[in-house]
C-alpha cells in the first residue's frame, strides 16, 4: 500500500534520514520505532509531504507521490495525526471534526463518519460543543485521532499518540487503534512505547540514527535479544 | 452644552465608529490568520474609495450600490497581493513581510496619485443633505447608510467565520497551520482568500465614506491609524473585538469633540488605547497567545 523507497532527508546542510525503505502491507498494524532523534517524526512528516525529499521515492496505492503536495495527500487517503495532536483550541470539538472532513471526498460522508468516531470515542459525545483547548490531554488525543478518521483514511499515521499521557489512558489509545483497524483502516504507529507497541503490531521498524536498523513481524521483535536490551531494559 | 448636543455628538461618533469596525475587521483577519501587519490596508480602502467615486461619475452608479462592484474588485486586488507577493516571502522574518506591506501601500498610493492626480474629489449624491430628524436631532443619511452597510458586512464575515466550512478552517489555519494542512486544507489557499475578504472590507468601508468624505491618494491613513488602534484595543486578530473597539473609538471621539476643541478630539481615544497597552496589552477580546 505504502511503499517508501530509499529516502534521504536533509534539514539544511544535516542530513537526518538515509536510505530509509519500509513498506506498508494493506489491513497490517505497522510500527516505527526508535529512540528520541532516531528520524521517526523526519520520516512521517515526508511520507505526509511536509518535509521534501533529497532523494528516493514514496508510493502510495501504486502512484508516486513523491512531488505531491501535502493537502492533496490527504485526499488520497494518506492522513497523518500529528505529535502533539495539532487540534485547533477555540474550535469546538464539533467543529474540529467537521475540518478533518473539509475535503469534498470525506464531506459527503460527514454524518456517518461523525457517528462513527463517537462510537468509538464517546466521551467526545458528551464533548460536542466544548472547546478543543479545554479538553484534557488524553482527550484531546482521541480528538486528534478522531479527527483524523472523519478524513477517510485509508492509512493513517499516528506519531506518538501516547506521548504524555497517564497509563491507563495509553491502554485506551493502543485498544483504539486495533479498533480502528477493525475498521479497515491500515496503520503506521510511531511509538517510543517499544513493548505495547510491538504488542499491537503485525510488523515493525525500528529507527537507528536515521537508518532502518531492524526490521520483523512484532512478536519477533519483542523476543529480539537487542531489542530487549536497547528497548526493553531486559 | 445641552442634552440633545451631546447626544447628537454621541450619534454621530457611533455611526463613523461602525465604519471603524469595519476597516478594523479586515486589518484584525489579515493579521490573526497570517500574522503579517498589513500597512497597506488603508491604500486598498482608499482604491475602494476611487472605486466608488468613478463607478458614481463614469457610470452612474450610486456609491451604496457601488460596494457590488467593489467587492469582487478589492477581494481580487487582495488574493493576489497575497498569493503573488507575500506568500513567497512567508518564511521570512516579520520585518521584511512589514517593510513589503508598507512598499506596497507606497506604491498604491502614488500609482494614485499618476493615475487621479493628488486632488480631493467629492462624491456628491443626490441624498446628500437629506437628514432624519428625531426631535432636535439631525443624523445624515448617507452616515446612517455607511453604518448600515458596516453592519451588514461584519454580520457576514461573521456568520462566515463561525457558521461556514471555509470559514472554520479559516480559523484553523489560523490557530494551527500545521494541523490545518495535514485535514487537508489548503492553508496557501486559504490564505489567500482571507487576505482577499480582509482587502474586500477595507473597499466596503471605502464606498460607504466615499458619499462624504473626500477622496485623495492618502486619505486612507486617516483611517488605517484609528483601525490600528482599534485592532490593539479589541484584542489582536479578535473579530469581535475589532467591532466593539470600532464603536468605542467612534463614541471616544465624539466624547473627546465635545469636551476638547476639534484638532484635539482623538486625545481620549489615544488615552484609552495607552490604558490598554499598559494594563491590558491583549486587548478587550484578545486571548493570551
């Protein structure tokens, strides 16, 4: 579905990925993992088109995507939810996940994709009419994810959606995305949560200085000798 | 000074207050959605004006109705000094977007200047001297029909801003860029747009006052500098905000017209707007960011 071929990628005269080629089966659960600095954001923020590439190629669907740009990405069913979530805080909930289907594909769907997102989160439901940026953390997440379904997606990417949240809330996150992909929805997770997300994945990357270090089906990598030491603290 | 003075004054400062919002409403959009402070806003006021008075002159056409064509016209002017010269330099720093806003006005104003001379024109309709009379008050029609028309376009960017998608995601890209593009709107886009109704209100704002005030080059300043301060005392890129700091300034003036001889009637208006970037820098509306 996704497959991303040898990229580089340069902020000004440093270069932060090399020759990085993963690839995304439809219907899996794929992860990207690595440490702080490793390239997971460098490498989501390319594949949504935000940051150019100096080189190699991203296809998604059969096409080259490689020059196309990142709002036009979105309406091809590639939708990235953000590191920290990026939901707009005077806008209500309501209109919040009116924007994540703006696009005219997701807009004829608006009224089932709404129902949709407040089965799956329904304390959004009884957040309708509140303002995004009182919303707790945790809350916020789902909004953002939310979001990001009412777009259509037929991959979505969820960079960190974890991140500085309290641990029971984690647990909910990480049961949303196998209900997501319940849903038909294939997904890249970039996670620093090395072991809830190797839990969850059919398969997995992980991230070293910018290169593709490892790579395996999830309950492989969970038993990988490096991985419990450099990860797992095993 | 009697009762019926001060409440003529009070009147007429409202009604020119309206049209402050107005001018404020474009200036406040411009810079809450794309942070760039447009110091060209009263030349495109004053093009709305030329607007007005030649479509009155050549065409016939009345100044009220005139806004029809002055609309599409500033909206164009305004998308494309957008899209053609502020979005390749939206990287740079604040500064440059300021000395590029200021350049254009300059521009504007003496492209003005070749083309209609530095001449005050007069818009001279045929309601000119028609007034309404309550008791002993007298309010100008053609004031009454400026602050009319500044009502109805701030209730329409309004209702556009909190009621429609384009307007949502106006906001959006307003408060998160980055999140805006990845739902997948165009922010360049919108951008664009919000610069072309921002320019659009400033034209409005320019054929109402068209029917009586003269029109010249730079007789847009004249009214950029209240918005300005209106912009800061309803809070930057606060709608709202600019429409009540509009009346505010309005009646502040006729306050000050009253009690101080005419050349010095801004002094409680320029009071207030010092009060509030003492005590409350973010404005009436404005939030904390």
């Amino acid at each position: 579905m996704l497959d991303i071929n040898k990229i580089d990628v340069c902020y000004g005269e440093i270069q932060v990925l090399r020759q990085v080629s993963l690839k995304i089966q439809e219907g899996q659960v794929v992860s990207l993992l690595g440490s702080n600095g490793s390239g997971k954001t460098t490498t989501v923020n390319s594949i949504s088109g935000v940051l150019p590439l100096t080189q190699g190629t991203i296809e998604f669907m059969g096409e080259d995507i490689t020059k196309v740009e990142p709002h036009v990405r979105v309406g091809k069913g590639l939708v990235q939810i953000p590191e920290g979530r990026c939901v707009f805080p005077s806008l209500t909930v309501k209109e919040n996940l009116e924007m994540g289907s703006y696009l005219k594909g997701a807009k004829a769907f608006r009224r089932e994709s709404l129902d949709l997102v407040m089965t799956l989160f329904p304390i959004l439901r009884e957040r309708t009419g509140q303002r995004a940026g009182t919303l707790s953390g945790g809350e916020q997440q789902m909004l953002a994810i939310a979001r990001g379904l009412m777009s259509k997606p037929k991959l979505l990417i969820l960079d960190e959606p974890s991140l500085g949240l309290a641990p029971i809330l984690v647990e909910d996150i990480f049961k949303s995305v196998l209900r997501i992909k319940s849903e038909g929805v294939t997904i890249l997770l970039v996670e620093q949560n090395v072991p809830q997300a190797l839990g969850i994945s059919d398969y997995a990357y992980v991230l070293e200085e910018g290169s593709v270090g490892l790579s395996g089906p999830g309950k492989d990598l969970l038993n990988n000798a490096h991985i419990k030491k450099l990860y797992l603290g095993l | 000074m009697n009762i019926y003075y001060i409440l003529q004054s009070l009147i007429d400062g409202l009604l020119i207050g309206g049209v402050y919002s107005l001018v404020a409403i474009g200036l406040t959009l411009i810079f809450g959605v794309m942070r760039i402070v447009n110091f060209a806003h009263g030349a495109l006021m004053m093009l709305g004006m030329y607007t007005t008075y030649w479509a009155f002159n050549l065409l016939h056409i009345d100044p009220y109705l005139s806004i029809l064509i002055c609309v599409p016209v500033l909206f164009i002017i305004g998308a494309a000094f957008q899209k053609f010269l502020i979005t390749p330099i939206l990287d740079a720093p604040e500064h440059n977007q300021l000395l590029l806003t200021l350049g254009v006005s300059l521009f504007l104003e003496n492209l003005a200047v070749f083309l209609w001379s530095p001449n005050y024109r007069v818009t001279r309709t045929s309601y000119e001297f028609a007034y309404l009379y309550i008791g002993d008050l007298s309010i100008s029609l053609q004031r009454v029909l400026a602050f009319l028309t500044a009502m109805v376009v701030t209730g329409i960017v309004y209702f556009l801003l909190s009621k429609t998608d384009l307007g949502k995601a106006i906001r959006a890209a307003s408060e998160e860029p980055r999140g805006a593009l990845l739902m997948g709107i165009n922010v360049r886009r919108i951008y664009w747009i919000t610069f072309g109704i921002g320019a659009a209100c400033a034209g409005v704002a320019g054929s109402a006052t068209a029917p009586f005030f003269p029109v010249y080059p730079t007789v847009g300043g004249i009214f950029v500098i209240t918005a300005f301060m209106v912009v800061v005392l309803g809070g930057m890129g606060s709608v709202l905000g600019a429409f009540a700091g509009g009346l505010i300034i309005g009646l502040a003036d006729a306050v000050g017209g009253m009690i101080f001889p005419g050349a010095m009637k801004s002094i409680i208006s320029f009071i207030l707007f010092i009060l509030i970037l003492l005590f409350k820098p973010t404005g009436l509306f404005g939030s904390k960011n």
